[in-house]
C-alpha cells in the first residue's frame, strides 16, 4: 500500500501554523483504495517553520512592486 500527497496548503491560525493535506492511498495492484483524504496538522518543528518561512518571502518577492 502506497500513501500519495495529492495537496496541501499552508496557514496561520491563532494556534499557529497550520498545514492542511489531503492523500490517497493506492494499492500494491495500482487500485486506488481512498482517494482525497484530508488530515491537518499545526506545525511546531522549528526545521519545517523555518521552510515555511523561506516559501512565504520567495511568494512575497515575486509580488513586491
């Protein structure tokens, strides 16, 4: 059985940052078992905070004027 991540998506909330994805999981065969399930999570290792952070400036730079 294989877990694929379909999507995800980044947030702050007042709990903090919060990533939100969805996966399916995909048979030994190649059936696909669940399709789009969706789990949450608030982000709390300082490692991924730090990615997070380098994305948000990377998205920010390209709108700046």
């Amino acid at each position: 059985m294989i877990k694929k991540i379909t999507s995800f998506t980044h947030h702050t909330t007042s709990e903090g940052e919060r990533i939100s994805y969805t996966y399916s999981t995909i048979g030994e065969d190649g059936s696909l078992i669940n399709s789009n399930e969706r789990e949450t999570m608030i982000v709390l290792d300082k490692g991924v905070l730090k990615h997070i952070g380098a994305i948000t400036e990377m998205l920010a730079g390209r709108i700046s004027d």
